[in-house]
C-alpha cells in the first residue's frame, strides 16, 4: 500500500507540443505496483492549457479546483471544481484554465502497458 501527500510527488512541466503552463504530477503509477490504472494531478495557469491532442486510452477526470473549458472537435464543453469528465479513446480533447486561479485536476488512465 501507498500512502502519500500529493504535494510531496514531484511535479514536471507538460513539455508535449501544444502545451501552456501546464503541470504533472504521476500519483500512482506501475512504480507502486499499479498494474491497470495510472492516476495524474495536473495544474494548469491561468491562461494555460494542455496539447489539444487524442490518443487510444480513455481518461476519467476530475477537476478539483478551478474552471475551464473543455475543447472537442465538434463543441467546447465548460467545467468547474466537483465535475467530472469523460474523455473517450480517439477523441480530440484539450484542458484550457478559463478562471483566473490555478485549475487542478485529477486523470486517471489505463497503465502504459494497457495503452499499447
């Protein structure tokens, strides 16, 4: 078992292309012995986003502090602290920070290896 603050991992800048004052923190991930799930904490700026990008695994999300938007391909979609979002495999989405606090907010996603 694991039992840690989130404040305690390490966080590192979202360096793929697209992305604006964005931030990771890997919570759980195959390091501690999590075989199906990854779990992030992402905190993104005011005025910041993720890349608007897709790939083949879902993402669960909730969004812990703040507000945003929510970009698809057919409809931006407005979000705030104690909602939930689905994001389907294949489908183009983009986290963009419309408040003027940090938006925070946790992703779950199959481990690396569930990915391929």
């Amino acid at each position: 078992m694991k039992v840690e603050n989130a404040e305690n991992v390490e966080e590192n800048e979202v360096t793929m292309a697209g992305a604006k004052g964005a931030r990771m923190r890997l919570l759980i991930s195959e390091k501690d012995g999590a075989e199906n799930f990854a779990m992030r904490m992402f905190t993104v700026a005011p005025g910041g986003y993720t890349p608007h990008h897709f790939h083949n695994y879902e993402h669960e999300v909730y969004i812990l502090q703040g507000q945003g938007v929510l970009k698809g391909e057919d409809k931006d979609r407005p979000f705030k602290s104690g909602d939930v979002i689905f994001v389907n495999s294949n489908e183009k989405h983009q986290f963009v920070n419309a408040g003027d606090e940090p938006m925070k907010f946790l992703c779950l996603i199959p481990a690396p290896e569930k990915c391929a």
